[in-house]
C-alpha cells in the first residue's frame, strides 16, 4: 500500500519556508525524485537527502533558503550544473535548476541548457525517480507523474523514462544504478531495460573506478546482496568489475569427483553474513574469502580437487584488486585482507577437539578481529544438510566459549610481551642483537602454548632460563 498522504510532510517547517521563498523569488519549485519515491513506499532512510528542482536558479533560490532555515550551512554551489547544496538538521538539500541535457559518447558529464520541470523529469533514470509534489501555492500539494512511475512503484518495476538503450548509453552509471535500486528495493528491471543494459555493459568503462565503488557498496549493503551480484552478472557487467569473483564459476568434474561452485557458494556466504553484521568491511571480506580458489585450483588422483594455499593467495588478490578499483588502500584494505587469510583456521579448531593452544594462538594471530573472524566462518557454513549445518553451528559455539575463557585468563588478544627488549639488554648487559628477538620469542612461544602464564614474572624466569642457553651471562642486581 503506497503512502499517498503528504499533508504531514508538507505542514513541516521546511516545506513551508520553501513555499514562502518560491514566493518572495517569484521562482517555481518541486520536491522530486528519491524523497517523494520514499514516501509513497513508506521507507525510512538513514540518510536523508532531499532534491528540489527550480524553474530558474538553483544557486539563487539555496543561497535565499540558506538565510531563512535556522543553523543551515553555507550553500556548496556547482556552477557548472546550475545546483547548490545546503545542510540542515543532519539533512542534504539540493536545489538544481530545472535542464535539458545532452551526452558526448566519451564521457558521462552532459551539456545543459535550462528547461522546464518535464525536461527535467525526462534525463531522470527511472519513472519512480521522476515523480515531484508542487511547492508552489497555487498548485501547492500537486503531484506529477508524467510517466506513470506510480504504477510502477506498485508492481515493483524500474523503467526508464526515455528509451532505454538512449538512457544507459548517455550514462552508464545508471546501469548501475539500475542494479542498485532493484536489490535495495526488491524490484524487477523490466526486459527492455535488461537488454540495453547487456547491450551497453562495456559503456561501463568511461565510469570512474570510485563511483562504480560507491554503487556497489549500495548494493553490498542490502539485505540479500545477491541478488544484486548475480544481476550483475546476468547484464555482463560483473565480468568488468570484479572479474576475481566470476573465475569461481563453474564445477569441474574428474574421474567422478567434483568441487563445489564456489560462485555461488560466494554470494550464500555473503547473503548469510548479512543477518550478523552491517560492517561493509566483513561484508567485503565475505565476497573476497574464496577468491583465492580459482588460481590454486588442482586435481590429483590421490585427493580428489584441491585449493592449498588459497587463503594466502586470495588474501594478495584483495590488495590487487582494491588498488584497481580504487579503492581505500588503509586499515580497511588490511582488515579484509587478514580476514581473508584466516577465513579458514577458526574452521580447522571448529572440526578439531579444541585445545587451549590452539585458541590461543587463533586469538592471537586475529587480534582484535577475533569476533569478525568467527562470524565470517560461521556465515562460510552452507551445508544442505541439517545435521552438519548444525553440528557445524555447535562446534563454532564451542569455540566462542572456549575464546572467553582463555582470553579473561591469558589475555591474549591485544598481546603486549611481558618482557620488553629493553629489560633484556639490561639484563644481560646487551647491545641491539639477535639473541634479544629470540628470548622474546621463546617467551612468546611458551606464553602461547600454556607452558608458562601471560605475566611479567614467570616470563621474567624463562628469560633468565633461555639467556643461559645461548650463553649469556645475567647481571644479578
């Protein structure tokens, strides 16, 4: 049931100050686009942006607005475009002035002219996008809809309001786009939408690295994100993107043995992560864990199909493709990276009896990260079969346990060593040296393996202890 009541909305504080500036400019203007789709579906943003179209200046009319709303911001003005931008109350509002554009092959950025309200309807990319609510007075509350995106919305479909194939070839990133709103709201691009996408997929390439980014973070920060991927793939534009993810496809069959498709294993570990976190960084990790596996694939008589070292290999693939894409090359890029190189030792621990040491230096090797590592392996489960999809579920159960308890004794997960090279050389009298990085690791090493306690005493003996072994002498004080 579509929400067509704007009277709320339209009694607010804003709208009226921007009903009374259209009066007192003498200028037209509308509410249109992503708020007023919002709406009438009843969806609730988390980030809030408004866009208005002006019949005249956009600049003018945001910099008059700017005055009249308390602790607005300063307009962000883009001459270029004829817009302007103003924060208020945690909100974006964008006033653009109503344009005709036009697109040179080479490139996304359009030519504009001024227009009227229906040229600007007409260069938005879908009909559910193109829908506004009149703020002017005599007309105030009047909703236009001059492509029939009402209907749309409630059957649930993207359509373009031009011909397809001219809306995607002026701009790719609305294929894109196209993907994005159909995974976020649960639409269906309609065929001949499909089909201009397929057949301008390689458009995609004029696109910045950064904005393709942006929309497929959208896409990765849906509800069921595969459902996005796999359209993506469907349209030919995955191969373009993220060609890592389609070299999983497919199941090889050797003498009677075969692999999983490890493609859309991929898009269930995704979609199963999901329901645990909002963390587009694990989100991330989860669609990169199994990259790894299509250039260490092997099949040998003796053990059927083989991935050794896919983790190490995939996790070395992450830096290469987020560098690509453009992507953040930080402590984001190094957090999927770990996860993805540890995505199957908790599995290991989970299939093994579970041993103080063994989780010791799983908390050790993850850090922090601990708690990602354990969701991420637990949403890596997608066996059909109930029992071991819940023994499996047991097992990882047993070992967050197993993680507690071993972390609030030996306090391993932000591991400083409880013997610091500095008391090492003065023990002994030393200068900078190899012996001092191997006391410390024996240290570390026996710390880990439960043979001594994580505190500064006994590790304070077993220096003395391993000093003696390479022949040093302890100065006694």
């Amino acid at each position: 049931m579509l929400n067509t009541d704007f009277n709320e909305i339209l009694n607010s504080q804003l709208f009226k100050t921007v009903a009374e500036t259209s009066v007192d400019l003498g200028i037209e203007i509308y509410v249109v686009g992503g708020f007023v789709r919002d709406h009438l579906l009843n969806r609730k943003r988390k980030n809030t942006d408004i866009d208005f179209v002006v019949i005249g200046s956009g600049i003018v009319f945001a910099k008059e607005i700017q005055k009249k709303l308390p602790n607005a911001s300063k307009a962000q003005v883009f001459k270029t475009y004829g817009t302007a931008m103003i924060k208020w109350e945690g909100i974006s509002l964008e006033f653009v002035g109503a344009r005709k554009e036009s697109y040179a092959p080479e490139s996304r950025n359009p030519e504009v002219i001024a227009g009227s309200l229906k040229d600007d309807q007409k260069r938005r990319d879908f009909t559910i996008n193109a829908l506004a609510v009149s703020l002017n007075p005599t007309t105030y509350g009047e909703f236009l809809d001059p492509f029939d995106g009402i209907t749309d919305l409630k059957k649930g479909i993207l359509r373009t309001p031009l011909e397809p194939e001219i809306t995607y070839s002026d701009d790719p990133l609305r294929m894109l786009r196209a993907i994005r709103f159909a995974s976020q709201l649960g639409f269906i691009i309609e065929k001949e939408s499909l089909d201009a996408i397929k057949k301008n997929a390689d458009r995609i390439s004029i696109i910045t690295k950064e904005r393709c980014v942006e929309e497929i973070n959208k896409i990765m920060m849906c509800d069921q994100p595969s459902f996005g991927f796999l359209l993506l793939d469907e349209v030919n534009l995955l191969p373009l993107l993220l060609p890592e993810l389609v070299d999983l496809k497919g199941i090889e069959e050797v003498e009677g043995q075969k692999h999983k498709d490890n493609f859309y294993h991929t898009f269930e570990v995704v979609d199963n992560i999901c329901e645990a976190t909002e963390d587009l960084w694990l989100r991330w990790a989860a669609l990169l864990h199994d990259i790894g596996k299509a250039p260490t694939k092997r099949f040998s008589k003796k053990v059927g199909w083989t991935f050794h070292g896919h983790e190490f290999v995939g996790s070395k693939m992450v830096y290469k493709l987020f560098k690509r894409m453009k992507m953040p090359l930080n402590e984001k890029m190094k957090f999927v990276q770990k996860m993805v190189l540890m995505s199957s030792r908790p599995i290991v621990i989970a299939e093994d009896l579970v041993t103080d040491s063994a989780v010791r230096r799983l908390i050790f090797d993850a850090g922090e990260n601990i708690n990602h590592l354990i969701t991420l392996c637990e949403a890596d489960i997608t066996t059909k079969n109930p029992k071991r999809f819940e023994r499996y579920h047991n097992n990882f159960k047993i070992v967050r346990k197993k993680i507690e308890e071993v972390e609030e004794r030996d306090h391993i997960r932000s591991f400083q060593p409880p013997v610091s090279g500095e008391l090492i050389m003065e023990s002994f009298g030393l200068g900078p040296c190899k012996a001092i990085g191997q006391i410390k690791e024996t240290i570390k090493e026996a710390i880990l393996e439960g043979l001594i306690p994580n505190e500064p005493k006994a590790a304070f003996e077993l220096m003395k202890e391993e000093g003696r072994k390479l022949g040093l002498n302890f100065i006694e004080k």
